[in-house]
C-alpha cells in the first residue's frame, strides 16, 4: 500500500484511519506493516498500528544496503508462519518500488515459487473468466483420450507458506487473509536465479499493475527502477548459492578500482533550443555541443559505513544455516540488543543517507571525442577520470557561477550551496579509486548540476578471474535518464582488480554540509527548468522526487 498519511497529505495519498479501518476490519490483529520511509521523507509511530511496525529505511527511488533485502525477506517469513491467517503489509510513499522491491526479495526466499491467487475474490469479472477458461483448458486430456466433460474443482492447497493483504498489493488465495500459496521443496535444493527472478517479477507485475487497455501497449513493469530490479538479481544469486565466493563471508573483501567512466551521448541541441527559454545564461554554458568546459562528471557515493556495517553483523546473525531465505531461531537479539532497536529514534534516516566520497571528470580536451553513426546521429564519447582537489575545485568554481545564474534565472536551488569541505579523491600510484568489491556504490551522471540519471551497483557481481572488466549499461539500465539525460546512450565502468591493501575511501559522516544533505548539486535544477519550460509548474515541485539523494 502507499505510506498511510495524515492531514492534508490524507486527501491525496492512502488516509492513515482509513488503512488502520480496512486492516483491523479485516484482519483484526494479524497484520503487521513494514515501512520503508526514511523519518527524513515520511515518518509517524509505531503506536498508530499499535506497535506493530517494523521500519528498513532507505531513499526514495534508490536501492538499499543489499543486507537489508535477507532482514526484510527473513522477518515477513517468521511472521507468515507463526499462521496461516497473518498478513504482512508493506508500504513505502506509493507502494511501488521499494516496496515491490521487498515483496519480491521476500517472494524469491520461499522455496517453491509462488502460485497466482486462486479466489475469484481478487480478480474482476474479466479476469476470474479467463482464469477458469485456462483451467478447463488444462482439463482437456490429450487427443487418444477420451474426454468426460464435468465440473472444474479448484486444486487443494499445500501448507500455506505466507500470507498477505491485498491492501499491499500482493497476490491473494482462497481467503481475503491468505495471500501465497507455496509448496515446501523437502530437497532444499537451490533454484535456478534467473528463472526464479523471472517468474516472481513476473507475478508481481500481473498483480501490481493495470493490464494494457489494448494489445499495442506494452505493461509496465512492477519493480521498474533497473537499480532495483539489479539488486534483486544480486538477491537471486545468493540465493541460489552463485554469488562471488568472498561476498558475505570471512573471507578478505577483494579490492577494485575505478579506472575511468566512459559516458556516450547523442547530441542535446533539440533539448537545449527548448530549455534556453527558461535559464539561457545557464543552459548556453551546460549543454554545448562539446562541453568545452568540461563540466560533465560522474560523484560516486555510498551508504554510511557504519550503517552497513552494523546491517551486515545483523545479516549474518540472523541467517539460517544453508539458507539466506531462513531466519535462524534465538536470533533476535544481538549483544543484548532486540533488532528493532537498530532503527530506533532515526538515527541513521534522519537526514541524508548516501553520501558522496570521490568524483570523476574531464581531464583534458582529448577526453571528449565526437563522432556521428547513421543509428544514432551525432553524438560524443566522455572519457572521465577521477578529479583531483585542484580540477575538482576548478570545476567546482564553474558549477557554483552556474548555480548564481539559475538561482538569478528565478529558478530556486534545492541546497544552498555545494559542500565547503575540501573533497578528496583515492588514487594510488596507477590512479584510479580504490573500492571495497562488496560495497555498493552509486554512480550519479551530472552535467553541471543538472544530472543525467544515476545507477547502483556492487563491484564483485561484474568481476571475473580476468584482471580487467567492464559494466556496461544502456541508458535504459540507468535510473531516470529523464530530460537531458534522454540523450545518454550508454555508460561503461572500467573495473580492475588490484592487489593493494584496502583503505576507506574518504568519509563524510563528520561534514556539517554532509550532515545537512548538501555536497551534491540540486538535482532537481534539469527537471525543474525543462517542467518551467513546457509551461508545467507543477512538474517542477513533482520532480523533485527523483533527484532526491
């Protein structure tokens, strides 16, 4: 379900009385809600549903610290068992992506794939008639059979393995209490990742999502950020036992560096003749043909280290031997601590929760390479590098005059100012930033301060024995490539495995800017100029959304 709100925010979003009505109506007190809003974006007690609420924050349209995926998944399924009538719902702020997200995780971790709902109850006329055509159908014995017509029975159903209402979003079975029907596999045997990814994205969109009104439109999908459909492919391979050796291990963590990042885009001038109307001085300087000012670069950023720390200790705490799926029993507590005191009082999601620790751009003119294909048309190849203080500095001077003309434009920034805290940057004797391969990072395309679109990932899935490697996305894998980030063809990250002995990037968890959620540029500038532009006001104050960090 969507984030139950109050006041104002009620009128448009899901009424907080009016879900709290609908669960306790329904199913008394066997319901309990994960939220995943962080208290800086949405928050209310716990005492609202009477204390049974569990929180795993993490940012809007981002994917989180993976570990949080096996605490979630893990959780809903000790709960679902202790009865056959409770109901797990989960909400974030729409009830789409997060929260698709975590019903997913959760799905995946069972050990039979989960069947479609199976009472009429949950489906329109429309839908309950073409599933009892396709049972009938299955009814039909081969041709050198006789066939006896009679009345179609439904299957009896195994053991239900969980449950959960239709207010989340997730499919239901026989009764408005029941939502998953699964089959235990006695054998244990791991499931095969991408036909168990596959089938469960699968499911979630037939159940989330409206069909198309005709045959030419496409459906969308369920979980649709490619970020978090990549951190549930992660999730699928651990699972099925075919992640990295190292990951989640005792084993040492493999480093990696960060060689560069080669960013492909076609040429913006149809983009720029629209968005001059709205910050001119701005735009002449952003969207130059060949970005002689060399403004466009990359910010790698990362969860608070000790936030994953303390997430990965409870991960390994928590799993059942064999089974990442499984909670194990007696693990509630750690140290004399309950879990539930590891989100107590916000004190990890009260302000900005990634935060950025080394950045990438031009380093000379013969990075930017201009070429023209009969497919794509014009377009340039970006060869970025990592910055040191003095071009960071440089280029920070630059971004900070832009800002001036966009604010003078009347078009308000997001923060104040960019972080007055000297930004350093890893590099070792053969340059590159060096990374932890088990850590997520993000990789966040800028183009002065509009930015291009952004994509997560976590080095050890993309390298191999081979010394070098390189992940490649197409702007279809990058999240929001909205607005001048429609012209991103593709972005490869050089990936190279090195032999030095590990060192903490540069954090900022003391930065007073940091601290305050600044350091980035207002991602929301590029979407609020273009929405002014085509004359939508309120796309301005909607967009922000998307360039939250």
């Amino acid at each position: 379900m969507g984030y139950p709100a109050a006041g104002i925010e009620g009128l448009y979003r899901n009424n907080r009385e009016d879900a709290k009505k609908f669960l306790e109506s329904r199913h008394g007190k066997n319901f309990w809600i994960f939220n995943f809003c962080p208290v800086v974006e949405n928050s209310y007690p716990a005492s609202v549903f009477d204390g049974r609420v569990s929180r795993y924050p993490f940012p809007d349209h981002h994917a989180p610290p993976l570990a949080v995926l096996p605490l979630v998944a893990r959780e809903m399924r000790l709960w679902l068992d202790g009865s056959k009538d409770r109901t797990a719902v989960l909400h974030c702020k729409a009830g789409k992506g997060r929260s698709g997200t975590m019903a997913c995780a959760y799905l995946m971790s069972l050990e039979d794939s989960p069947s479609p709902p199976r009472d009429e109850k949950n489906y329109t006329a429309k839908e309950w008639a073409r599933v009892r055509a396709e049972e009938w159908m299955q009814t039909i014995p081969p041709d050198d059979q006789p066939f006896i017509l009679s009345p179609v029975q439904d299957e009896p159903l195994s053991e239900v393995e969980g449950s959960a209402s239709g207010v989340t979003g997730l499919p239901q079975t026989q009764s408005p209490q029941q939502s998953l029907s699964t089959r235990v596999d006695s054998t244990n045997t791991p499931k095969s990742a991408s036909d168990t990814l596959s089938h469960v994205l699968q499911l979630h969109t037939s159940r989330r999502m409206k069909p198309p009104s005709n045959s030419s439109e496409k459906v969308k999908q369920g979980v649709s950020i490619p970020s978090q459909r990549r951190w549930l492919y992660y999730w699928s391979l651990l699972l099925s036992r075919e992640a990295p050796s190292s990951f989640w291990t005792d084993q040492p963590h493999p480093k990696i560096r960060i060689n560069s990042i080669t960013v492909r885009m076609k040429d913006l001038s149809p983009i720029k003749s629209r968005l001059v109307k709205a910050a001119n001085a701005f735009l002449d300087r952003t969207t130059a043909s060949k970005m002689n000012h060399g403004q466009i670069w990359v910010s790698l950023a990362r969860y608070d280290d000790t936030f994953v720390s303390g997430l990965e200790k409870w991960e390994q705490h928590t799993r059942f031997e064999g089974h990442f799926g499984k909670r194990k029993s007696g693990s509630d507590h750690m140290d004399g601590e309950p879990f539930s005191e590891f989100f107590k009082e916000g004190q990890w999601d009260q302000k900005k929760m990634v935060r950025s620790f080394a950045r990438l751009g031009i380093a000379s003119e013969d990075s930017i390479i201009e070429s023209k294909d009969e497919t794509l048309g014009k377009f340039s190849t970006y060869l970025l590098r990592p910055l040191s203080d003095e071009k960071w500095g440089s280029l920070k001077k630059v971004i900070n005059e832009e800002r001036n003309s966009v604010e003078s434009a009347g078009v308000a920034s997001e923060t104040a100012s960019l972080n007055d805290v000297a930004v350093q940057t890893l590099q070792t004797e053969r340059g590159g930033v060096v990374l932890d391969a088990n850590r997520e990072a993000r990789c966040k395309i800028y183009i002065g301060q509009v930015f291009l679109g952004w994509f997560w990932f976590i080095p050890a899935f993309h390298i191999s024995a081979e010394q070098n490697n390189v992940l490649k996305l197409t702007r279809k894998e990058v999240d929001f490539p909205l607005g001048l980030g429609s012209g991103l063809i593709d972005v490869e990250v050089s990936l190279e495995r090195c032999e030095e002995p590990y060192v903490e990037p540069p954090s900022r968890v003391d930065s007073v800017g940091s601290e305050e959620g600044k350091g980035e540029p207002p991602g929301a500038i590029g979407n609020a100029v273009e929405a002014i532009a085509t004359g939508n006001i309120g796309g301005a104050v909607e967009t922000k959304q998307a360039a939250e960090d």
